[in-house]
C-alpha cells in the first residue's frame, strides 16, 4: 500500500487534498474540501463563474494563499515544508493583469526570477535569448518597456518570465483574458506548443470555455467553491452527470450552431 | 537710489559668495541626512502600521513647532549635550551656528520625505505587489526591488517640497550664528536697508526655484525612465551645487571670528573691529546677527574670537546680578568675574554707554512736566509703553516697576526700527530706548532721568575669547579704539546707517569708516 502510494506519488506533479479555505467577509472566492490530483505533463484548465474559487485554487498551489485545511504537494513534498520564496521560484505564475514590472526592460522582467536563484549574468543573458525565441518575441525587444509593447507582446513576456527558471509546473490565471481574440488564440496555441515541448505542468484558469475545450487535457468545473464535475473535454462534452456542467459545456456548441446557421442563411 | 551702483547693492553681492555658499552647505546636508533618516523610518514604517501612526505623528507634530522655534529649542538641548559629554568624556562641541541648524532643517526636511515614501508605496499597483511575491521575491526585496523604484516620482516630489522648505528655513538660522542668506534680511532690517531685505529674499528664491526646477527635471527623467536626460539633470544639479557652495567655503577662512548681536550699532562696531584689523594687517571675518546671550557662549565657547558687549546685559544677564554701585565699580567686578568664570578677557571700554532709558517725545514730556521717571510714575496709568522684544523680560524692567511703582496701560513688544518712529508719531507715549541711538536726536525725544539708579550702567566693551588676550597682534590692532568712541559719534554712526537727518542711508562699513576717520582725526589733533 505504502509502495503504491510512492509510485502514484511518482507520477502526480500536483495532489491537493481536502483544501478548504474559508473567507471573513463572505464566502466568495473560498473553496471547500477541494481534491485534485494533476499528473506530470497535463495540462488541466478550470473553469467557473467569477467568485467560484477559481483563482484560490490556484494560488494554494504556490502559497500565495494558504488553505485554513488540508495539504497540497508537487512532486509529493509538502508545500508547507518549504520555505514559501523558494517554492514560488520553483513554480511559474502567469498573472491575470500580466503583472510585468514597468520600470524594468523587457530582458529585465524575463530575468527576475533566474536573478533571484543568483544565476550569473552570462547564463542570465543566454537565457534571456532561448526565451524571446521560444515565445517568439523580436530580440530587439529585450531593451523595451513593457509599456510600450501591445497586449500580446506583453503576455508573451509574461510566459517567458514565468518559465525562465526552468519549472517544471506553471500556473496561469486568465493569462489571455486581456487579449484581443484573434492575438489570444495565437498566443494559447504557442502556449500549448512550449507545454509539450518543455514538458510542463500546467494548471490554467480560464472562463473561456472554447479555449478551455481546445487546450486542455483535462477539464476540472468548480462552483460554488466546489469542484462539481472532472475529465477529458469529451468526456464532460457527452457525458456529465451534472445538468450545469453539461448545460455549460454545451454553450459553446450552441454558438457555433447559431454562427452556422447565419453562415447559412447569408449564402441563400 | 541709484538702481544697479548703490553702494548696498554692490555690498549685498560682495557678501554674496560667502552666504549663499553657507545656505547651500547647510540645505543640501540637511536634505541629503533627512533622506538617510527619512527613507529607513519610511520603510519600518511600511512594515509596521502601527509604528507608521506613531512615527507621522511625531513627525507633523515637529512641523507644526515654527522655524525660528525650533532652531532656539534645539540650542540649549545642544548647549546640555555638549556639557555632559564634556564632562563625560572630554568631548566638548559647539552648540551653535551648524549644527543646532542642521539637525532643526533635517527634522523638517524628513516630513515630506516619510510622508511621500509611505504613500508612494502603497499607492503601488497591488497586481504589481502581487507579482513580486509570485516571482518569488521576499516582502524585503519587493520593497527595494519593485515598490521603491515605482514609488520613485512620489519620492521625489517629496524631496522637492523638502528642498523648499529647507531652503526656506534656513534663512532663519542666522538666529542661531550660522551664516545664511538670512544674514542679508536680519541685519537689513535692524538697519532699515531694505535693499539688503529684498536681496536675501530674492536670493532665497531663486536658489529656491532653481533646486526645485533641478529636481523637477530629475524627477520627470526618473518618471520618463530617460536615463540621458537623468545623468544630465543630475550633473547640473551637482554643477549649481557646487559652484554656488565653493567659492564661499573657499573664502571663509578668516583668522579671526568677530561677532556681533543683531541690531544698527553692533554692524558697524563689529565693521569697525573689521577695519582695525584688516588695516592692521589681520584677516578676519564676520558672524553677524547672534542672539544676545548666543554671542556671549560663542564667544566663551571659542566660536568667535571677539566681539563689543555692554557691561549691564553681563552684569544682569550672565552674572545674574542686579544691584550696582558704580559704572567703574561694574566695570572692574564684571572683568575679574568673566577672567575667573569664563577666561574671557574684557579688553576695554570703547567710551560710550548703550543702556536703556526710557524715553519720550520732548514737547509732550515738556507739556506734561515729566523729567524723571518719578515724574512719569505719577501719570503713566493712562500711557502705552513699547520695547524691543527682550525688554519685558529682563531683570531691568522689574527693577523699574518695583523702584517707581510703575504702571502703563498696556505694553507693546516691537522691532527697534519701528520703535522710535512710533513713540515720534503719537502711536505710543514711552520708549524704552537705546541711550546711544540716533534716533534719539532724530525725532528729537528727550530720555527720563533714572533718580533710583534701577538702570545699570551699559558700557560697551571689548570682549576677547579665552586665550586671545595673549594675542599681541590683537591686542596691539585693538588698542587705539580703547575710550575712543563718544556716544556723539556712536549717535552719528547709528544714525548714518538709518538714513535720518536728511542723510542718504550708508552701509555698517561706511558708518565704520566714517567713525574710525573721526578717531584719526582726534588722534591727530592730540
């Protein structure tokens, strides 16, 4: 039994159990008794309403927030047994608002975190170079502001900084929400590319649920602080037992069936 | 006037190299020592929101104290700390001139510094603060990494209101012997020229306006991230900075340190102490506008090395005494007591006395019969009496009322200069004047006799600072002004310096030269 759970433990980058975190004001953004295990090399999205717990969830996994009960681990060692700086150089965060540092250039802000595991400069600079070609932004870039890049530039940014430690799980909340769709569709694309190739972990919040549906391994529903219902897009597509989650997972289809039908209907 | 080539105007800019060099050293050290005592206090500060409570609210209740008043606190809080080290160990410190200034303008420089750094940093983007930590940065390096950098512009807005203000204030550490552009407006206004008034405060303003515009320009490179146009800000700054401090600095090196109180008559004694030096081949130099007892302790204290006293405001405010018998017999005490108690070395008599008297216009004295201040006990119910700021608290006054049973309807505390020209309209009935003033003649008052002898004798005398009574050069320059000046000519020079009797308005050093010729001149015909 004890050989089993080592093994399992193996092949789960991330196994949350019985997280519960509860807030003063009220109960929005809390979670309840939440477990989840993530395997190495998935790339699980979340999806729910604002105020469903989303973002919490998230954020236990990297102590920016710590559960009132329960345990998180990667790669089977408590979070609570590291120091927290340290756990969160391990993990890659792609923030809602990008969160890029505006005083700092381009290079600066991809740099950080290498910086803060006291890499030296020539591995810094070299680094800095794999990453604007791996998430595809012009060299000449490095010595820009972040305030004067578009939207789409600046998330790529914000990919690259959060990899540039070489992680081995990255967590993204909303990273494409404040980009236009065409722009967000390239850059999820590109995402899921260096996902595979870099063999990460990823765990995305998104309430997208067409690019939840076209990213993910595994689809993970929460409501009301609760993870209602889990699985392949397929498997939620066809066969949910929860009214709400297929009537959500259904959404998407029902919009493309209305474009269709107006596609229709202008070429008669 | 004649515009551009008055003599004051030329005289203003000759002084020019040294105040304005002494204003900048003391703003920008008080400046850049609030910034290192400003920005650490901010920061526990930040990390504490209970400590930052406290903390700004000791600090603007500092701001709240005035200027000049917080220059004079910190005088006698120095004067102790300088007596328990020295007697601890050994250490003894000026508590005058640089330093009581110094840590007065820091404390004033450090509120809008604190203030602007703790906003600053919590006006950060909170996303942004939330980043640094998910990067995986400490709340430390957060704070010097991100928070602080981004706080940067308010910081600096800070620091521009600080250099405001700091230069600002310092005009007013003159009060407390330190050399400012505020000696410009001190001794011009205790001499009524007013051009020297306008100076300073055109001085102070542009140095003013030009740091502010400085910072203004590093400031906005810092926002704009123009690192160019930063090294360029920057550079000027150090360059304004720099020019304007070292000519002065370089110039200040006068051998001997002659001081003087802040009113007419101690400008041109001290100028005319300044002439008999130079002439004699002796470099010296002024620190004019010392608070009366300040020029005392400086001079025991060896900050300056002599200046003119009058021996009743020893007698009564350093000896604490108050009944006298004679003025030689005042004179003969007071030398040994400084010789014994202080080392210092009352070198002579100039030949004049300064005392108070009170005074009156001489038609209504005359119409009213009042010759004595016995005369005037009898009516002055009905009267209004005005005095410099000092007077109401000195020992003389209570000694006036308690021999004369002396009473007025009200009294009025007012500027020397404006005094006599009160009691001269009507707007007051009684002075209490300066026995050597011009002014006395000019508006034609006429002084009370003192039957009860409560005035003391006000002699004025050459006082020399502990071990300079050994100093032959010294001595020998000084001698000839030994029972020189007659209280005539002191009269004349004052009243040369306040432009009355027709006369055009001449600089302390004209009236100095002016006297010093009358000197020759009876040497001559000796």
């Amino acid at each position: 039994m004890v050989s089993e759970t080592a093994m399992a433990d193996d092949q789960i980058a991330i196994s949350i159990r019985g997280a519960s975190k509860s807030y003063d004001e009220g109960s929005r953004d809390a979670i309840r008794d939440i477990s989840l295990d993530i395997r190495a090399g998935e790339f699980i999205v979340i999806v729910g309403e604002s105020g469903s717990g989303k973002t919490t969830l998230l954020k236990t996994i990297n102590r920016l927030i710590d559960p009132n009960a329960g345990t998180v681990r990667t790669f089977g060692t408590d979070v609570t047994s590291v120091d927290p700086t340290h756990l969160r150089r391990s993990i890659g965060y792609v923030f809602q608002e990008v969160g890029l540092f505006p005083h700092l250039t381009v290079a600066e802000n991809i740099a950080i975190t290498p910086k803060l595991l006291g890499w030296d400069a020539v591995a810094i600079a070299a680094r800095v170079n794999e990453l604007l070609d791996l998430v595809r932004l012009s060299r000449e870039s490095a010595e820009r502001y972040p305030d004067t890049l578009s939207g789409g530039q600046r998330q790529r940014v914000g990919v690259a900084r959060a990899i540039a430690a070489r992680p081995r799980i990255v967590l993204m909340d909303e990273p494409f929400g404040a980009v236009d769709p065409i722009t967000r569709e390239a850059l999820a694309d590109d995402y899921r590319t260096l996902h595979g190739a870099l063999q990460l972990t990823t765990v995305m919040i998104t309430h997208d649920l067409l690019e939840a549906i076209l990213l993910a391994d595994r689809i993970a529903v929460m409501q009301d602080g609760r993870i209602v219902d889990e699985g392949t897009p397929h498997e939620l597509l066809t066969a949910s037992k929860h009214d709400y989650v297929r009537d959500l997972m259904a959404k998407p289809r029902r919009q493309a069936d209305r474009v269709a039908a107006l596609a229709a209907e202008a070429a008669k | 006037m004649s515009g551009w080539f008055d003599p004051n105007v030329a005289d203003a800019f000759a002084r020019l190299p040294d105040y304005l060099g002494q204003h900048v050293m003391l703003s920008v050290s008080a400046i850049l020592l609030g910034l290192l005592f400003g920005l650490p206090l901010a920061v526990a500060g930040l990390r504490s929101p209970r400590f930052r409570v406290i903390l700004l609210g000791v600090i603007g209740l500092a701001q709240t104290i005035p200027g000049l008043a917080l220059l004079a606190l910190f005088y006698p809080l120095l004067l102790g700390l300088s007596l328990v080290t020295s007697a601890a160990f050994g250490l003894q410190f000026s508590a005058l001139g640089f330093l009581p200034s110094l840590l007065a303008l820091t404390l004033y420089s450090m509120l809008p510094i604190l203030r602007n750094t703790i906003t600053g940093v919590l006006g950060v983007d909170a996303a942004i603060k939330q980043a640094a930590i998910g990067v995986g940065m400490t709340p430390m390096q957060s704070l010097l990494q991100v928070e602080l950098p981004l706080a940067l512009p308010t910081i600096m807005a800070g620091v521009r209101t600080a250099a405001v203000w700091v230069i600002g204030t310092a005009t007013l550490s003159t009060a407390v012997g330190q050399t400012s552009l505020g000696n410009y407006i001190f001794t011009g206004l205790q001499t009524q020229n007013w051009i020297f008034v306008l100076f300073g405060c055109v001085a102070a303003a542009i140095l003013a306006l030009l740091i502010d515009a400085l910072l203004a320009s590093i400031e906005s490179s810092l926002a704009g991230r123009n690192r160019r146009g930063l090294v360029l800000a920057a550079a000027a700054t150090v360059l304004v900075l720099a020019v304007s401090s070292l000519p002065g600095l370089a110039g200040s090196g006068g051998e001997y340190v002659i001081g003087a109180k802040p009113f007419a008559e101690q400008y041109v004694l001290a100028a005319l102490l300044q002439q008999r030096l130079n002439d004699a081949g002796l470099a010296a130099s002024q620190r004019a506008g010392l608070g009366s007892t300040v020029a005392f302790d400086a001079l025991a204290g060896g900050d300056i090395d002599l200046y003119v006293d009058y021996t009743g405001t020893i007698w009564t405010n350093v000896m604490h005494r108050s009944e006298f018998t004679s003025r030689e017999a005042v004179l003969s005490e007071i030398g040994t007591w400084l010789e014994t108690n202080h080392g210092v070395k009352l070198f002579g008599s100039l030949g004049f006395e300064n005392a108070y008297a009170l005074a009156m216009r001489r038609e209504r004295a005359e119409a009213l019969g009042i010759r004595t201040i016995e005369d005037l006990a009898r009516q002055s119910q009905g009267f209004s009496i005005a005095a410099d700021v000092e007077f109401f608290v000195r020992p003389e006054w209570r000694a006036l009322q308690q021999d004369y049973g002396l009473k007025f309807r009200n009294e009025r505390q007012l500027q020397a200069t404006f005094m006599y020209r009160a009691v001269a309209d009507g707007e007051i009935d009684v002075i209490a004047a300066y026995s050597s003033d011009g002014q006395i003649a000019q508006y034609d008052l006429v002084l009370l006799e003192d039957p009860k002898r409560s005035l003391p004798p006000y002699d004025a005398v050459i006082l020399l600072a502990p071990g300079r009574a050994q100093d032959r050069a010294l001595t020998d320059a000084l001698a000839p002004l030994l029972d020189a000046v007659t209280v005539e000519r002191m009269r004349h020079a004052n009243l040369m310096t306040s432009g009355g009797e027709g006369e055009s308005q001449t600089s302390p050093a004209e009236a100095a030269r002016w006297l010093a010729n009358a000197i020759a001149a009876q040497g001559d015909s000796k």
